[in-house]
C-alpha cells in the first residue's frame, strides 16, 4: 500500500500544473488532497453542476475542498444541453463526460494549467463506464489508475490522510439513478 501511495504521489508531483475534475467524493478527494499537498497552489479543484449534480453533492463537494485547503472552483454545465445525452442512450455517460471534459479544458486553458485528472481507479474498470472513454479522447489523466489504485486501496489512502469523507459511498449522477 505505501509503494502505491508514494507511486501516486509521484505521479501527480512530476505535474507542474493539476486541475482536478472534483466531485467531493472520496475518489477525486485524495487526488485533490494529495495534488495539494504536493503542487500547492499549482492544484485547481473544478466542480461542475448541472441538473443531474444534487445540491447536497456540491455543498458537500465545497466542504471537502476547504478542509483539503486546495483552491476550488465552481462551474456551471449543461449536459442536457447535448442533443445524444438527452436522448438517454446506454452510452450517455459518453456524452455527458465528454461535455465536462471540453469545459475543463477550457478552464485549464484559461488558468495555464496543462494537466487535467479525475478520480477514476482500477475498480472502474470492472464496471460498465462508457464515460472513461470520453475523457481519455480529451486527454484527461487518471493518476489513481497509472499508480495501480484500487477502491478498497482509496479508503485506506483517504483514511490515513484523514479526509472525512474516507468511507462515503459511491454515487451516481442524478441521470443514472
């Protein structure tokens, strides 16, 4: 576990600019934490809210940032805006995924960050997610899953770091549920 841990810290510190894709859940938390932690003030937490983003979820998204200390910010998006997403197809976490990664890279331009990462890990893999696949055609990094990071490993990361919201379940947007 310590290997992986300082293998991702790594990872994100060969970064000379981060912006995190940051829903505040445990996932893109300790990315966050640990970019913080690592890149100071070169770490950009970016939440994005639409409809399908539960007012509970960003209020909770803003807690977690201020405890980590990394500066947050928060976007409008509209996925229901996109014409295939509202059809509701399978793949629509394709299309709602590839709208978010278009606006941050559109915010990392503007701030001079190069680097885009999100919160996906290995266990994502075991799952049908047809939105990963949208965010790698935008260039977006899953540093949790190029340092061989489980769910199970994020808890333990999250917990000894001492995020509080260590052993918050996962969610889904308000579209899948």
């Amino acid at each position: 576990m310590k290997e992986k841990f300082e293998h991702l810290k790594e990872i994100i510190k060969e970064k000379d600019s981060l912006m995190i894709a940051f829903s505040g859940g445990i996932d893109s938390s300790l990315v966050a934490k640990i970019a913080h932690d690592v890149l100071n003030e070169k770490a950009l937490a970016v939440t994005l809210t639409s409809d399908t983003f539960s007012k509970r979820e960003l209020e909770n998204a803003k807690k977690i940032a201020k405890e980590i200390g990394v500066h947050h910010v928060i976007v409008k998006s509209s996925e229901l805006g996109n014409e295939a997403f509202v059809k509701n197809p399978e793949n629509r976490c394709y299309y709602c995924k590839k709208e978010e990664a278009i606006v941050l890279k559109r915010i990392a331009n503007e701030n001079r960050i190069k680097y885009i990462a999100d919160g996906v890990n290995l266990s994502d893999f075991d799952e049908h997610r047809p939105g990963i696949k949208a965010l790698d055609e935008e260039d977006v990094i899953h540093p949790l899953v190029e340092a061989g990071v489980k769910k199970s490993d994020i808890k333990v990361m999250a917990k000894f770091l001492g995020l509080s919201n260590y052993d918050m379940p996962s969610t889904t947007c308000l579209a899948s549920r």
